[in-house]
C-alpha cells in the first residue's frame, strides 16, 4: 500500500490519525515485520532484517512522516517518527539496530547538512539501503571531543582526512560516516573543528570491525588515510564542527531516549512479569525508572517538534536512560538463570546480548562522570 497525496496532507496534520492508520498496517501483520520480529542472534542477520522492514516503511510512505518534503519526506515532525518506533515496538520488533542513528544523525544532517547531498543520502537512509556511522572518538579523544587529531586539510576542490576513529558504531555496515576532523590548530580546541560526510567505500577507509563481550561487531576501527572528501560533503560550516556536534549530541542524549525506552518496556513487560524470581519492589523501581525517562524523553521530543533543542538538558534524560536500561537487563537476568548458562537458542542469545550491552551504557555516548559533570558545570553553575 502505497499513501496517496490526499491522505499524506491529513496524516501529515494529525499526528493521533498517523498512529492509528499505521497501527492497522502493522497488525495486518506484513512479511518484513514478522522477519524483523523475531529474534535473531546473528547481528548481520538482524541488519538485513531491519533493512527489509524500512524499505516496506519507506514503500508505504510510514516511515517519510516526520521529515521534510523538500528532503523526499511527507512533511510532520518528530512525533510522528516517536510513533513510528513506539507501534514498532509494540507489534514485536525487539530493537532499532544500525537505525538507532537513523534518529542520532539524520536529524542533524537535514538541518545542518548541504541541502543537495541531503536530499540524496536521506531517501536512501530511510529506504534502509544506506546506513550512517558517527566517528568522534579517538583513541585519545573520548568523551572530550575538543582533544581530537584527526585533520581535514583544503585540497583543490575538496579536503583530505587522515586519521583514526575508535568504538565506531555500526561503521561495519556503514556506507557513509559523519566524521568530525580537525581544521583549525590543536590549540584551537572545539573551534577548529569541522563535520564531514564521509564515503566509507572511498579509497583510504579501512574499517576493522570490534567484537562487544557480547559477541557482537556493532563497534569499529575506522582508518583515514588521506581520503579524498569533496567540497560540497561538510555538513554546516567550516569551523562549526561544534555546532554540529552538539545538535548531534541533543538527539543522542536526549531524543533518542524516547526512541530507546519503547523497547525496554517491551523488554520488560514480556520477560519480567511472570518471572519469580523477581520481587514486585523490584519491578515497580524498574517501572518507575523507566518512566522517568518516558516523561523527559517524550518533553524532548515536543522540543525539538517546537524548533528548540535540548542543549546540556539531554544529559539529563541520558543518565535516567543508562539507569533504567541496567535496572531492567538485572530484572530480565534474575528472572532467567538461562540468560548466564543455558541453552543457546536465539531468544536466549538475544537477551544475553542486551543485557551484557546495558554494562556499558554509562560509559558510550559519553561518560557518567562527563555528565555529571555538564549537570553540575553548566546547569547548576558550580564551580
């Protein structure tokens, strides 16, 4: 099915209309939902999956609300895409995968990126047939980005980037990366940064795939050696990669919690319940949790729907994540000895995958201690 202009003018406008047309297309139960729907241990696998699930999305127009017209969407706001992912949610898909960045970067690049080039990448993001990788960290530029050496040097009709970025998400299966490389001088700090769109496919990309404890390669290496960018791929101004980092950073942090939460609550309501090993204290404290950060995500959301960005607020929203991710995996583990030793289906391996990954959420995306210390620095003003 495939939505006519009349319906796309109405579903555009009325957010509540979206949702439940969309929630009648899902439960007719089509072929892609039901792959993507089932757990699947090999993380290639669950890619392709989910590839195949966006391009019935994208086919049916669902997946166009949300992004503008003048970029090959159907118009509407983020909201519409918070429904999207909260119906995916809830009709069994168990997470975004590589398309969690689908909601980190392409926010950014339609508001920041070369219109042209935008109107291209985006179609082919939601269609699922392109995927986005973000390289900022170095392997002596982690959660301050101000300290990195990667450089971007002018050269005729474009730039040249040499250097190396580390724990890459997705770049495995990336086919264009959002690199932030260095203009200025290292003196300059934050200032001299600048944002590129970058072809993984180009000469002088090496990407080594990282495999997680959890035995997943949704990490990478990513090797720049003198790689040819041209001219029209930086993304906002040369010299105002900060800029675009810290929009990128209001979804990661902020937005993208929304995103997030409609799995762990999918997550908690199919493994916890009926598990005894799990006191009702326990899970009322998850539950609580996990509404703390539906309740500063879903604000966030009606922000960005607004214009306005989060700026250092999406800290926030980020620890309340990183604290109801690991509440809930420690209820799923203690619910289910399996999870440890057991058999080695793919719903087990699944699980286990998701609860060794939520270890090390207060480290990715920025640290705790980084957050804390934006909450305390430039919110509460201490000095």
């Amino acid at each position: 099915m495939s939505l006519l202009a009349p319906a796309q003018a109405a579903l555009r406008d009325d957010v509540p209309a979206y949702t439940a047309a969309l929630d009648r297309w899902l439960a007719e139960g089509p072929s892609a939902l039901r792959a993507a729907a089932r757990p699947i241990a090999s993380y290639e696998r669950r890619v392709d999956a989910m590839s195949e699930l966006m391009a019935a999305l994208y086919d049916a127009g669902w997946s166009r609300f949300g992004w503008p017209e003048h970029l090959g969407g159907h118009g509407g706001s983020i909201v519409h895409r918070g429904a999207m992912w909260y119906l995916l949610a809830r009709h069994g898909v168990p997470s975004m995968a590589v398309f969690e960045h689908f909601e980190v970067l392409a926010p950014t690049l339609a508001a920041l990126g070369p219109p042209e080039f935008v109107a291209e990448a985006l179609p082919a993001f939601l269609r699922g047939r392109e995927t986005w990788a973000q390289g900022f960290s170095e392997p002596d530029a982690g959660s301050d980005l101000a300290l990195l050496r990667t450089r971007a040097v002018e050269a005729g009709d474009g730039y040249r980037i040499t250097g190396r970025k580390i724990w890459t998400s997705w770049a495995r299966y990336a086919t264009w990366c959002l690199v932030l490389a260095r203009t200025g001088s290292t003196e300059s700090r934050h200032r001299g940064l600048t944002a590129f769109a970058v072809d993984l496919r180009a000469p002088g990309v090496d990407v080594r795939p990282i495999i997680q404890a959890n035995g997943t390669d949704e990490l990478a290496e990513v090797t720049f050696d003198d790689v040819h960018v041209p001219a029209d791929r930086v993304v906002g101004d040369l010299d105002g990669g900060w800029t675009v980092a810290m929009h990128i950073l209001s979804h990661e942090r902020g937005t993208y919690a929304w995103f997030r939460q409609c799995f762990l609550y999918r997550d908690l309501v199919e493994h916890v319940p009926s598990s005894p090993g799990v006191g009702d204290r326990a899970a009322g404290d998850a539950l609580l949790d996990l509404a703390a950060v539906s309740a500063t995500s879903s604000a966030a959301l009606r922000l960005h729907a607004a214009g306005a960005t989060l700026g250092p607020r999406a800290t926030i929203t980020k620890l309340l994540l990183c604290n109801a991710e690991q509440s809930i995996q420690d209820l799923v583990l203690a619910g289910d000895g399996d999870l440890a030793a057991g058999r080695q289906d793919d719903e087990v391996a699944v699980l286990r995958q998701d609860y060794l990954f939520s270890r090390i959420v207060t480290i990715y995306g920025g640290s705790q201690q980084i957050q804390l210390d934006t909450i305390a620095k430039q919110l509460l003003a201490l000095p």
